[in-house]
C-alpha cells in the first residue's frame, strides 16, 4: 500500500508491505470435452504478517480453437480479503487495511 499527499507546495509518500504465508487449494474438472470447471481458494496471514486474507475463485470455462490455436473462454467470480493492522511509520498510530474486493471475472487464453 503506498499513499503520495501533495500540499503546500510539499509532498511525502508512505507505504506499508508485508509478506503473508498462505495455504490452499485448486481444482480443475472437465464436464465435457468442451466444457470445465476451475476454481481454487487460500488462506494466509495467520497473524505473521496480516491478520487474514483470503483469495477464492471460480470458473467455468469452454475450450475452442481460434486461428487454429486452442483457446479457453472463462466466465466466473472472484473475492480477494485482506485484515491487516501494524503501527504507522511514527508508531503513535495505527495504519489498517481492511478491505474486500469481489466481483465477476471473463477471461481468455490462447495456447501457442
């Protein structure tokens, strides 16, 4: 995360980063020779470097060619969620991130 505040003529930047160990799981199922299923989910952050964060995803997917090359159109979900809390760069004050980002997905591939 990094901030850049501009004002009277001044300006400073702040940032704060950190590193999460995480652990999951990914699947991936043929329905049909043409149609599969993806998803995959983690969790991390167990309080090393944030509180939580989770990422899951899912989607559903049809293979095809393209110009003649094998192509995979995705359609599907997504949520990513961070909890993290750490002093600020004066340590009088905290700096929080506590956000949640979710929505749909489409996506293309193309094998060459």
């Amino acid at each position: 995360m990094k901030a850049d505040v501009s004002a009277f003529g001044t300006s400073t930047t702040k940032s704060a980063d950190w590193t999460d160990p995480f652990i999951g799981l990914r699947m991936n199922a043929d329905i049909t020779d043409r149609w599969n299923l993806f998803a995959e989910a983690d969790i991390g952050g167990f309080d090393v470097g944030s509180k939580v964060s989770v990422n899951a995803q899912a989607y559903l997917g049809y293979r095809m060619e393209m110009f003649g090359k094998p192509t995979i159109l995705r359609a599907g979900y997504r949520l990513l969620y961070q909890d993290y809390e750490n002093d600020d760069f004066t340590g009088a004050n905290k700096f929080r991130w506590d956000v949640s980002q979710h929505g749909p997905v489409v996506g293309f591939s193309m094998r060459f």
